[in-house]
C-alpha cells in the first residue's frame, strides 16, 4: 500500500466530522428486512459502501447476496445468513432494534436519498484528501500532473456518486437534448403475440409472446440495434410503453439513431427530404421543418431508455422490476447486448456458463413480468471462416445454455456485408434475411426485409421462405 493510500485508510479517524447518519441507515434496513417486498427499490440505487456503519454495511451486503442469489429475501433468511458468518455479535438484539427504527414505509426513500448524499460527501471529501496528500507529499514532478492527477480524483469521486435516478430516462427528456443540438446545428398489438408492425415477422411469429427470450444475433454492423430500435418505435406508436437497455450507446446516440430513422418517410420527397449528412449539419427550412415534425411525433412515444453501462442482471432486473411497477402495461424490454453485461463478481464460473447464467435470468425476467424480451447478441468469429456465411446457432457468441433458454433466436445476413459489389450486381443491396433458427411456438425459416443503412431503417421487401 502506497503511503498516500495508508493516510487514506485512516483519513476518516482524523477527521472531525465524517458525513453520515445512522438513523438513517437504520431506517433503511429496517424496513427492507420487514417489508422485503421494497427491496427492488433499494437495491436499483444502493450499494454496501453507502452505509457508513461497518454492522450496518455487513447486514445489507446479506441483503443483497441474497437478493442476487433467489431474487427476493425474508427476515428468517437475513437472520440465518447472518448468523452462520458469526461477525455481529449480540445479533437478535440488533436485528430487532433496526426493525423498529423507524415510524412508516414511506421513510425508505428519503432514507435512500440520505444516504446518497452523504456517501457522495464521503466521496469528494476523500478525493480532497488524496490530493492535499499527493501535493505535500510532491508525489508528482509538474504542475500539469497535479493538475491532471486532481482532476481524475476529482472525476472518479463525483462519477462514483452520480444519482441513479438518472438511470432511466424519458424519451422526451432524451430527444430534448437531441434536439438542443439539432437547433444549434441549424444556426452555425395482434391478438395473438406483440405485432412488430413488419408483416412478414408479425405472419411469421404471429407477434412477439409475453413471457418470452427472444435472441436477435448478428455480426458487428449488420443492423440489429436498427431493427430493435425500429420494433420498439413500432411498438411505442401503439401507446405501449417500452423499455430500452443500452450497454453500448447513450442515450443522445439513441435518440439520434430514432429520429433518423423516422427521417425515412421523407426520402425522395425533393426539398423536405433529410439525409444522415444533413442531420447532422445545418439545414434548410424544409429540411427543419421536416425534421420538427418527426420530434413532434417522437416526443409522446411511451419509450425509457436506459444507457448505463456495465449493469448486472441483478440491476437489469430491478430498474425493469419498478419500470413495470410504475408503468403495468409495459409491453416490451430490448437488451443491447448480452456479451456486455457485468457477470457476478463472486461468480468463479467459466464465461461460457456464466453467459449462459444470464440467458436464463433474462428468461425468468420476462416470465415474471409477463413480456416478450428481445436480448441483442454478438455472433463469434467462426461465421467469418466459412464459404456460406449465414450464421448458425452454434455461430452464437459465448452460446452456453443460450440455444436451450431462448424462446426464438433470429440472426440477420446481409450479402452485401460480405460481398458488396457482387451484391450490387445482382440488386441485393441493403437486402437482409432475418433467420428464424428456432422458434418455440412457431415454424423456422427466413423473411426478408431491405436495410436502409443511411436511415438506419429496415422496410418490408414481403419474401418469405421455410427452412
């Protein structure tokens, strides 16, 4: 341990006032142990270091490995946990003592936020710390160093402490921004399944089921985050709430991505036609006025978007659990994409059956909430090596369990991907089959649709065929 990170340790001993409150923390874990039905509210935003107290951090850590092992808890269970670790002493008196902390449920949220609060205090005041040590201890040999050490200390303690409250965002306060930048850019459901409006996959699938894993795989830029964003605008436009997982883009990108992909309906329509270029440079009148009313339109779909990377399943099930709380029509839940969801870290499995882990959580997620859930994925390499390039399910990336827990699995080919002037040729190009390698309830086979990649945006081309 460096000597900095020494001083660090007992920091808090020196200090004269530490920001906490255990009441609080107190209050909060008493009414998660007597009313575990709240905890997908706690467990979405808090984390064992936020409680100040060391009993208190060891009892929700209980609280959580728990919670990630069976998805819910009971006193019986915390008690029992507890008390084979044997590390509190006196156990039963504390656990009743924090059961009557506090005076009515609706103290556990501003209990929450209390201690957010002073964690993030707890936070910059360390970084503070660090930084009066790295500079009389002149650790570094320029000004520009500490300057540049500072601001990273800086960075990591506020970062650490952002509000997970902006986790999930309203497409309204996405597309604002989205069109903030716009403006200144100008200046210098069937009755059988879910219908993804696309008549070919809606014949096909007779509608995304509820309750079911649907894996869209495909290869890097062959458009499955397109035609996920396109199901889930499709979806939205029908008043039916959906909620957007994205590990890789944010929520700026997203927004752009949809709004683009509406611009579609004015191809070829002379002056009011918006291409990806002008999009993202000034524009004409037409072009504006164009674009406005595709935000117009855009701005009262029912869609969160949430764009926090590195999640957990853990955390994908809570955000998802009290999405659906809030919103019990909820209708759809896309995950983009599987190889980019954080494993457990007490996990010791191979990678292989962890991935397989997390298919079968999702899984149980969409059962729990009644909803078709589309898992985006990766294909491995082996694809690239073959003559005949469409992929397989054995092509699955990490596959594991993920052939046997999925309910249908499609994958998109695109000829042009790998052969783009023999595609032009033939007129193939932006030509996509969608593979329908398995499927539950219903036959496999291929459709067809046309990707048009300036728009991201997949349209009709109405082919079909069995396999």
């Amino acid at each position: 341990m460096s000597i900095i990170a020494k001083d660090l340790a007992t920091s808090e001993d020196r200090l004269p006032f530490v920001p906490m409150d255990l009441d609080a923390e107190r209050r909060v874990l008493g009414i998660l142990i007597k009313y575990p039905d709240k905890i997908d509210l706690a467990v979405d935003k808090l984390q064992a270091h936020h409680f100040y107290d060391r009993i208190h951090r060891m009892i929700y850590q209980a609280i959580l490995e728990l919670y990630h092992a069976r998805g819910r808890i009971s006193y019986t269970q915390v008690y029992a946990k507890l008390r084979k670790e044997q590390q509190i002493d006196t156990l039963e008196e504390v656990l009743v003592a924090i059961t009557e902390s506090f005076a009515s449920q609706a103290e556990l949220e501003p209990g929450i936020e209390v201690l957010l609060e002073k964690n993030a205090k707890r936070q910059i005041l360390q970084a503070a710390q660090q930084i009066e040590q790295m500079i009389l201890l002149e650790t570094e040999d320029s000004i520009e160093a500490y300057r540049a050490k500072a601001q990273e200390l800086i960075f990591a303690a506020t970062n650490a402490v952002a509000s997970p409250e902006d986790d999930a965002k309203d497409l309204l306060t996405v597309l604002n921004k989205c069109y903030i930048n716009l403006l200144e850019r100008r200046e210098g459901k069937s009755s059988h399944g879910l219908s993804v409006r696309y008549p070919s996959i809606d014949a096909f699938t007779t509608g995304f089921k509820n309750k079911d894993l649907i894996i869209l795989a495909a290869r890097p830029s062959m458009g499955k985050t397109s035609l996920a964003l396109n199901f889930a605008v499709n979806v939205a436009k029908r008043d039916i709430p959906v909620l957007i997982f994205s590990l890789e883009m944010d929520d700026e990108q997203i927004g752009d991505r949809l709004v683009l992909s509406e611009l579609f309906q004015f191809k070829g329509h002379g002056k009011a036609e918006v291409t990806a270029f002008d999009y993202a440079t000034r524009m004409t009148d037409a072009q504006f006025a164009s674009t406005q009313s595709v935000f117009n339109e855009l701005y009262k779909l029912p869609i969160q978007i949430v764009d926090r990377r590195g999640l957990t399943v853990a955390e994908i099930r809570a955000k998802a659990r009290k999405a659906k709380a809030e919103q019990p029509d909820l209708g759809l839940i896309i995950v983009d994409y599987l190889q980019l969801i954080k494993p457990p870290a007490e996990s010791r499995k191979n990678w292989a059956l962890v991935v397989g882990d997390i298919v079968r959580e999702l899984r149980d997620l969409a059962g729990e909430l009644d909803l078709p859930l589309i898992l985006l994925s990766q294909l491995n390499r082996g694809v690239e090596s073959r003559e005949d390039k469409r992929p397989l399910m054995s092509d699955l990336r990490d596959s594991g369990n993920i052939e046997e827990f999925a309910d249908v699995i499609m994958f998109l080919y695109r000829e042009d991907y790998y052969y783009p002037e023999m595609a032009a040729e033939k007129g193939l190009t932006g030509v996509t089959e969608v593979i329908f390698a398995k499927q539950r309830k219903g036959p496999t086979g291929k459709i067809k649709l046309k990707y048009q990649k300036e728009y991201t945006r997949f349209v009709e081309e109405s082919m079909r065929e069995e396999i």
